[in-house]
C-alpha cells in the first residue's frame, strides 16, 4: 500500500504550500477567495485577482491562459 507525502505514521501533515499567480507570479500565504482556479491540461493553476480581473472575458469563454 501507498502512502500520501506527509501521511505517515509519525502524525505529521504536510506543510501547505503558498499560492502562486500562473500569470503574474504573486504569492499569497493562505487561501483567497478573490484568487481563480484554473484547470488546462489536467494541471490546477490559480490566478489572483488582478490578473482574473483583467483577463475576465478570456476566462468566460473558457480559453486557455495561453490565449490571454
């Protein structure tokens, strides 16, 4: 059987990582709600909200960031 990084018998969690614009290059310490997830390519991106904000139309009709 295979365990999950940071799942191990010792009792430790993994460490959360900061998130990070795909686009601009941003970080933000904790979760926000403002931020958008993108999924392209089976790969989870986030973009924060300047750059959702920005790119808001492209990202109705569902193009890729590529696009933008």
């Amino acid at each position: 059987m295979t365990s999950l990084p940071g799942n191990g018998d010792d009792g430790s969690a993994p460490e959360p990582r900061p998130l990070v614009c795909a686009r601009c290059g941003t970080t933000a310490d904790g979760p926000r709600p403002t931020w958008t997830c993108s999924v392209e390519n089976g790969i989870r991106a986030y973009f924060c909200d300047t750059c959702s904000r920005a790119n808001l139309r492209a990202i109705e009709s569902r193009l890729d960031s590529a696009w933008w």
